[in-house]
C-alpha cells in the first residue's frame, strides 16, 4: 500500500487517507465538496463591458423592439441605439422600405435583454 507522511506528526498515512487517523489533522482537500461548489459558481458578469476605456451605450432590448415596431418606418430603434444617420436614413426611405424594420426586429430578437452598441 502506497503511504504518505502526516504534515502535522509524521506519522505514516494511507497515500488516499483525507485525515490523519493520529492527530485528525486534514490532509487533503475534499476534492468532491470542491467541485460541487465550483460548479455552482457560474459568474455572468456582463454589466460593465467597456470597450477601450470608454463605456458603450447601454440598451433595453424591449424598449428597442417596441420602438422597432411602433416607430421602426421612423427609424425609431436607430435614434434609441444612437444610430442618429441610419435613424435619418430609416425616416426617408421608410426603414428601408420595410425589410430594413424587418431585419432589425430579428435582430433585436435575439439579443440579451440589455446590450451595447
Ligand atoms: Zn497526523
């Protein structure tokens, strides 16, 4: 049988022994309780997403979608994301004749409830 030495008495363990059967001293990290925990600590951390020391716009899916829908031939969503020319441009050519509302909503669809642009 594979043995190893006690940290705390020196005394001779089992190579798999967890604690000391001596001084109850704990050996080994208690590899299952780890991993248990590990993998209930998923972060998401996707709140402060800066892009080259300058912080983006913050959008509300929903409030594009609808302003998509209502206000999409005005190019609504565009002035909400910021997109002041493709806003002027969805104004004059009524969102890109319509396919241009249509892409965008699709888009929009998909998109995490808050996204930066
Ligand atoms: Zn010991």
């Amino acid at each position: 049988m594979e043995t190893k030495f006690c940290e705390n008495c020196g005394n001779k363990v089992a190579i798999d022994a967890v604690i000391c059967p001596k001084c109850g001293r704990q050996l080994e990290e208690l590899k299952t309780e780890e991993n248990k925990s590990n993998a209930s600590q998923v972060i998401i951390n996707n709140s402060n997403i800066v892009d080259g020391g300058y912080k983006k716009k913050q959008c509300d899916k929903w409030i594009t979608l609808l302003l998509c829908i209502f206000l999409g031939i005005f190019g609504g969503h565009k002035f909400y994301e910021g997109k002041i020319g493709l806003g002027i441009l969805y104004i004059f050519t009524f969102g890109l004749f319509g396919i241009g509302i249509l892409v965008d909503f699709i888009v929009i669809l998909f998109r995490p409830n808050l996204y930066y642009v």
